[in-house]
C-alpha cells in the first residue's frame, strides 16, 4: 500500500521565526522585491503571533515546504472584514505537483477561520501560472492598480 503524502498548514510560532525568515527572504528575490531590515523585522514579529498578521508554515510529508501570510482590513466595500494573501511560497522542488492549489485552498481556509469575508491577493504581471491559477480557484481580476506610498518611517 503506498502512502499518500499530504500538504498541511499550521500556525507559525516564535520557534519558526529563522525558517520563515529564509523562505521569506527567498520568495522576496524571487519576486523582485528582497525584504529590507522592516520586512524582516515583520516577520519575526508575525511568528510572535500578530493578530492582524496571521501566518501559516505549510508542511508537505511533515517537512517544511512553504508558507503563507494573511493580513486583516475592513472595508466597507467589502461588507466587513477582508484580507490579503499577503504572501504565499511554496519551495522550488515542490513545484508542478498541484501543490499551489492546495496551499490556496490552505489560505482560504485560514480566512475563513480567522473573520475573512473577502480574500484578496496581488500577483506580479509576468507571474501567469500563479495568475490562471487564482482565475481558475474564483478570483477575480479587479482590473484596479494597487498603489503605494510608505508614510512612516523606521
């Protein structure tokens, strides 16, 4: 009988600070945009437990294989609660194995659990896989511009 390896979430803790950090600093690259000293000093505070800021260790078989963060808001167009999928990773070698669309499906779950009512996550332009697959899993494309400007400063 062979044994079916599994995909699962939990909770990040204090103890999980330096892996999240290091899959956190990879993704970031990865992504174009490398954490700078606040991004990094967020994370641990994530794994202290940041209740606007719940994040997740997704383990596959057990061992470490990604993660995912979620971040509250509230929105009146969003009729209450809502949330980002601020960031979500899984590991290179785990990739192409339908794992992305449980890690998803993982995230969603967390909102629920957490008071989410409206889930919303951003992808980088050139990012199509990732984009068909949040398309094909419910989402919608906005057709909005996502703006930024930092107005505090360390």
């Amino acid at each position: 009988m062979s044994e079916t390896k599994t995909l699962t979430s939990r909770r990040v803790t204090p103890a999980d600070a330096p892996l999240l950090l290091q899959m956190s600093r990879d993704f970031h690259i990865e992504d174009g945009s490398p954490l700078d000293a606040a991004g990094e000093a967020t994370i641990t505070h994530v794994c202290e437990g940041e209740p606007l800021a719940p994040g997740y260790l997704l383990e596959y078989d057990g061992k470490p294989a990604g993660f995912f963060l979620l971040t509250l808001g509230y929105s009146i167009e969003n009729g209450g609660t809502d949330g980002f999928i601020d960031d979500i990773y899984l590991l290179p070698e785990l990739r192409g194995m339908g794992l992305g669309r449980t890690a998803v499906q993982l995230a969603m779950e967390a909102a629920r659990e957490v008071g989410i009512r409206v889930l919303l996550l951003e992808v980088e332009e050139p990012n199509e896989r990732a984009y068909n697959l949040y398309l094909k899993m419910g989402f919608e494309d906005t057709k909005r511009r996502l703006l930024r400007q930092v107005i505090a400063e360390d």
